[in-house]
C-alpha cells in the first residue's frame, strides 16, 4: 500500500512515523509514506497556498490551484483521495478495515480557517476523526494512518486485531499479566484455571459487560 499526505506542516510527521510499528511496516515495506509539502505545488511567485474568502469574512483560506495540481501528480486509477475535515463523515474501525484493502490513498491536511469549498470535488471522500476541532488535519492524518497500517498483512498479529476493541461492535476484554497477586489486586482465578473454554466464555462476557457499562451506543448496532 501507498499512502501520500498533502500537509503544509511536513515536520510535524518526522517521529510519529519513523517509531515503533508504523516504522517497522515503513522499513519492511509493507507500506509507503509520503509527505507532501503542497506549497510546492503554488504557482505564486510568493508560494501562496491561502487567499481571502470572497463575500468577506474572517481568516485565510486554501486556495485550490497547489491541492489540485499536487493530486493530479499523484492520482492514478487506483487512487482513493480522501479529506480530512471536521465535517466530514465520522471514521470508524469499520472504515479503517475498508481503507486497509486500497493500493493507494491520498490524504489532503485541511486547515483550521478552511478551504475552498471546490477542493472537496477531487475527493472521493471526507473523514473526521471526532466531534472537536483541531488546528489542522495533520493529527487526524496520522491517526488514519496508524489505524490502517496496524491493519495490513503481516504488520501485527493477525490474532491481535480479531480481538480488537470495536471488532463485532464490542470493547476489548480485560486483560492480566504476572505477578497473580499485586499489592493485594488478584487475577481472576478462571484465567487461571487452564480450561480454555471456560476462559472464552469469561471474556465474552466480560466483553459485553463492559461494552453495556461504558458504550451501550455499540450494542444497538
Ligand atoms: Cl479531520 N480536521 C480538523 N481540522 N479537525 C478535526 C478533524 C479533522 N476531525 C475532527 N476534528
């Protein structure tokens, strides 16, 4: 998988991508990461990426000429180009399974004062990563990065995301390690006990338990 960021903030990526597991997949090239500067792309003499709103108004916004021609350099018939915006649709672990099956995604950093309004008819789609607003679409960038490419063949184990939190709408199960007894807080002694199916069936409740207590919102689903 190819994944290409638009951002006018490329240091803000250098560590989160060059740590842990998204640099481990970046290494073993189970994915690719660009960071796109898009003031590149500006025709203006200045490099200008932002103008003001007509009808007037508050702020600066992006203009469309460095987004468009930087897409279009990048497009090919295996491109999803997605937006990242406050107002877009609300990403969900169910949207990350379907963005890990892409060949290439193009990931446009919107930003806090806005953004010409016909920048969304290249887009196949808008995300937002929760109901706040954020300076920038970069945060929200890398957190659609992270949870597709945790997701892709052979990055983690398989068995370690069916038993993600909101995989079949549910929260994860708890879990222990040793020491059995720490400062007086026991393991539950079924986890103990070896019998295994004893053991799934203590999870599965726990499971939903825990889902009824803090996200009754999943279950109805
Ligand atoms: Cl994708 N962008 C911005 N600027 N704010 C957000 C967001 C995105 N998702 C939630 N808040």
């Amino acid at each position: 998988m190819k994944i290409d960021i638009l951002t006018l903030f490329p240091e803000m990526f250098e560590n989160v991508f060059s740590s842990s597991i998204i640099k481990r997949a970046v290494d073993e090239e189970k994915v690719e990461i660009n960071i796109h500067n898009f003031r590149e792309y500006s025709k203006d003499p200045h490099h200008k990426v932002d103008d003001t709103p007509y009808g007037g108004g508050s702020g600066m916004v992006l203009t469309c000429q460095p987004i468009f021609d930087c897409v279009e350099s990048l497009k090919t018939k295996d491109s999803l180009t997605i937006l990242l915006t406050p107002d877009g649709i609300p990403y969900k672990q169910e949207i990350a399974y379907n963005l890990a099956t892409k060949k290439h995604i193009i990931l446009i950093c919107g930003h806090y004062e806005g953004f010409d309004e016909r920048i969304r008819s290249i887009c196949d789609m808008e995300l937002s990563i929760g109901d706040y607003v954020l300076t920038g679409g970069e945060l929200a960038s890398m957190v659609i990065t992270d949870s597709i490419v945790r997701l892709l063949p052979g990055v983690i184990e398989q068995a370690s995301h069916q038993n993600d939190s909101f995989n079949n709408n549910l929260l994860d199960y708890p879990t222990y390690t040793k020491p059995r007894n720490f400062r007086g807080l026991e393991v539950p002694s079924v986890l103990l006990s070896g019998d295994h199916k004893k053991i799934e069936e203590y999870r599965k409740n726990e499971s939903i338990k825990r889902t009824q207590e803090r996200r009754p919102d999943l279950l109805e689903k």
